[in-house]
C-alpha cells in the first residue's frame, strides 16, 4: 500500500475516532463501541506514525491522557457549585472516550519502540519497520 493511501487511511480512522469519541459521550457507551475507537486507534497509530514522528507522537499522547485526567477533576470541582453537573459529566465521558481511541495506539508505538530498542537498535525503529522485521523471522 502506498504511503499517501496508508496514511489517509490513517487520517480518515482518526477524524472517525475522534467523532465516535464525542458522539459516545452523550450516551452509555457499548463496549463494542469503545472496541471500535481502541480499533481505529490502533490503526491511526500503525498507518500514520512515522520513525521521525514517535517522540512527538508518544508525548502528546501522555500529555493528553494526564491532561484528561486533570481536566476531568477540575470541571467536577467548578461545575458543581454552578450547578452544571450534568455539562462536567458530559465533557468526562467525551474526554474519557478520547483516552480510550489514543491509548492503545500510544501503547503499541511504545511497545514496539521498546521491542526495537532490546533487539540492540540505537535508534529505534517505526512499527512498519518492527512488522517487517516479524514477518522475515
């Protein structure tokens, strides 16, 4: 597949990701749901980042997984005496549907930089090239 088409793919999973994530958070989200945005996160993360792109990737990622986490607390503190409890519960659960479509993407380009590092890389590689390297195993 070629690099423009993969990383359209890419960036279509992750407009879609980033929708469901909001759309789920007006309601109980299904667990098959939050598969789905785990799924597309994964595949923005395999199609769209590039060996340059891993730090940068990877830190906006905890980045915005701590920065949900503090948001969250901070809207339940400043909503509550205003009584707009039901607008900070609606934001948590879209911030939270956001961590679910980052995180697995997050998890996978770290566990293969990981992977690449104990293989004695010095610099470690993307995840196309980790797959390359299982397939010629």
């Amino acid at each position: 597949m070629a690099n423009k088409t993969k990383r359209q793919i890419g960036s279509y999973a992750f407009i879609f990701g980033v929708l469901l994530a909001v759309l789920l958070g007006f309601m109980q989200a299904p667990v098959w749901a939050i598969a789905i945005m785990a799924v597309l996160g994964l595949v923005v993360a395999g199609l769209n980042i590039r060996h340059e792109e891993v730090r940068s990737y990877l830190l906006y990622n905890v980045a915005l997984m701590v920065g949900v986490g503090t948001l969250s607390n901070m809207l339940s503190v400043l909503t509550a005496p205003l009584g707009l409890g039901s607008l900070a519960v609606l934001l948590q659960s879209i911030l939270g549907n956001l961590v679910f479509f980052v995180a697995p993407g997050a998890v996978l380009i770290a566990l293969s930089e990981v992977y690449a590092l104990a293989q004695g890389n010095q610099t470690p590689s993307t995840l196309n090239h980790w797959v390359k390297t299982i397939r010629t195993a």
